[in-house]
C-alpha cells in the first residue's frame, strides 16, 4: 500500500512554505528541485530532479495526489520566461495527469495588466506583451489541459524566506538597519501585499477541495497599505526608528531601460507600484473559508525571521 504524496517542485519562498505546511500537517511530501535544497523535515523527502524534463518526472510523481508548482523563471525576463515556462509547465501537466494529480500554482497578478479599481477575480485575465503576456499564456495553457489545474493569485511577497521581493531583502534589513528607504513608484499609493504563509494555506486548501478545481482564486491578502505605511510597520515590528524615505519614480525605469534590459523588465511592471494596486480576495476567502494574516502579525514573524538570519550569519 503507497500512502498518497504531495508533491512540490522548486523550494523558493512559496515551495518551501507549502512543503513545511503539508508536512507539519502530516502529509508525506516530495520536494522537488535541482539541488536538492529545501526544509528539512521527517516528512519531506528532496530530490533533485529538473522539472523540465519529461522523462524525469514519471517517477517523480509516482502515487502523488497534488503537485504544487513553484518554480519560476532562471531571471526575471520575458525571454527567459517564454523559454523555460510554457514547457515545464507542460511536462508537468502531462505527467500529473498521467497519475490523477491536480497541479496547484501560484500565480501574479500580471495577467489583468493595469486596472481601474481593485482586481476582482471576474475581470478578464487577457493581457498581452511581454511578461504580461506569458502569465496570460500559462493560464491559457492550463485551461486547455485535460488536468485538473488551480491557479492562486497573490500580489507581491512578503514574510519569512521572501528575499527577492519589493519588500524583502531590499525592505526590511535596510529598515532595520536605520538606512534610507528607496520605494519604487510612489510612497502613497495603495498597494496590496500578500503574506507566503497566506497564498501557501490558500493552495494547499484548494488542492484537497475537487470543487476549486479548474478555477482562478486569489490568495487572501490584507487591505492595501501604502510603502510609506509599510516601512513604519516594519520599523514599529523592528523597534527602530522610522527611516527616511525616498521613491524611485517610474519614469527613472523607463529611461535607463534604454540601456539596460534589466531595468526594461523592471518598468514594465512599475505600473503596479505608480498607481493604486489593489487586490480583493474577499470572493475567494469566503470560497476557501480562510482569511489573511493581520500585517502587523505577519511583519512581527518577518522582523524576527530576517534577525534569524543576522544572528545565523555574524
């Protein structure tokens, strides 16, 4: 008798929340990535296997009941997306049909592109170009795949193990540590953020409950603060003083985008961050029966796991 397994490929912020989740609920877990890296965890076995390879993947997702998707791009690119994505993601779909499995991704908010007004998950998910239009295409994707698939949607990170982020490594130690705080955009807008503990409760929720298949949630985020209310946030979770602040303004992107490709990539999202950007997940907690984290709980668990990692690295 095999006991049933919950699969999880890639062991960033969202795999390795999602793996520790299931495995301190009890579920044996199979994490998947290429280095083998991950939580360590009685339940949790780690393999090292490349996800984009078909043949790789059979005995991977031998008895599993749920694949959880978490890999991302090698760089934050189109290029590099519309290369590496659309085929893992296939393979994956292929081989978890294959055993019955129902494939959980997290998923941005960038397919609605810019919007008037909070994003609801009734808007149309359509938009096109660049990075936008890779998400629109993966969604496409996994419509038309005969495998069950959920799609939950978060607005940008925040929490424990969430680095590479507006509000992760470039936020809170230069918060902590009293230095000037550059913003993106602007430090008054609105803007939605999501907790990794929330968005990896949501997809876990979803992928035991047959009736959220096939469907588009979002994960339950908090009402939108600005950056300027979130960096006091952090200073108050810290105990420090609430730095000085600067923004960055979109238009600085735009310009040396002209010479760098990087910060072309990067403009093409400033959108979220020049405007309101506002997500409403009300529709979709009461279809999970879950709602988010307070901010300021989940800024006190973020201060202290970041103190962690001084204290691990002096």
């Amino acid at each position: 008798m095999h006991h049933p397994v919950h699969v999880v490929t890639g062991a960033g912020p969202v795999g390795s929340t999602v793996a520790q989740q299931l495995a301190d609920s009890g579920h044996q877990v199979r994490l998947l990535t290429r280095s083998g890296s991950g939580p360590v965890h009685p339940l949790i076995e780690r393999r090292r296997v490349d996800v984009s390879r078909p043949a790789a993947l059979r005995e991977a997702f031998a008895d599993a009941v749920a694949v959880h998707h978490c890999i991302h791009g090698s760089a934050y690119d189109a290029r590099v997306w519309r290369a590496e994505l659309p085929r893992a993601e296939r393979a994956v779909l292929e081989a978890a049909g294959a055993v019955g499995a129902v494939v959980v991704f997290p998923e941005s908010l960038y397919a609605y592109g810019p919007v008037d007004g909070p994003m609801t998950e009734d808007l149309p998910r359509a938009a096109t170009g660049g990075k936008l239009g890779v998400r629109t295409e993966l969604l496409a994707q996994r419509d038309a795949s005969a495998t069950p698939t959920v799609s939950v949607a978060a607005s940008d990170f925040y929490g424990p193990a969430v680095r590479n982020a507006h509000a992760g490594e470039r936020l809170v130690p230069t918060v902590l540590g009293g230095r000037t705080m550059r913003v993106l955009g602007s430090l008054d807008q609105p803007h939605s953020f999501t907790y990794v503990p929330d968005l990896a409760v949501a997809m876990i929720t979803a992928a035991g409950r047959p009736d959220l298949w096939n469907s588009f949630l979002h994960a339950p985020t908090a009402a939108p603060l600005t950056q300027r209310r979130l960096v006091e946030l952090v200073a108050a979770a810290g105990g420090v003083r609430v730095p000085r602040m600067s923004a960055i303004p979109a238009g600085v992107l735009g310009a040396a985008g002209l010479v760098s490709r990087e910060m072309r990539e990067l403009a093409e999202t400033s959108y979220m961050f020049t405007r309101p950007f506002v997500l409403d997940s009300s529709a979709s907690e009461q279809r999970l029966g879950l709602s988010p984290t307070p901010v300021e709980t989940g800024l006190a668990e973020t201060v202290a796991w970041w103190r962690r990692q001084e204290r691990a690295a002096a």
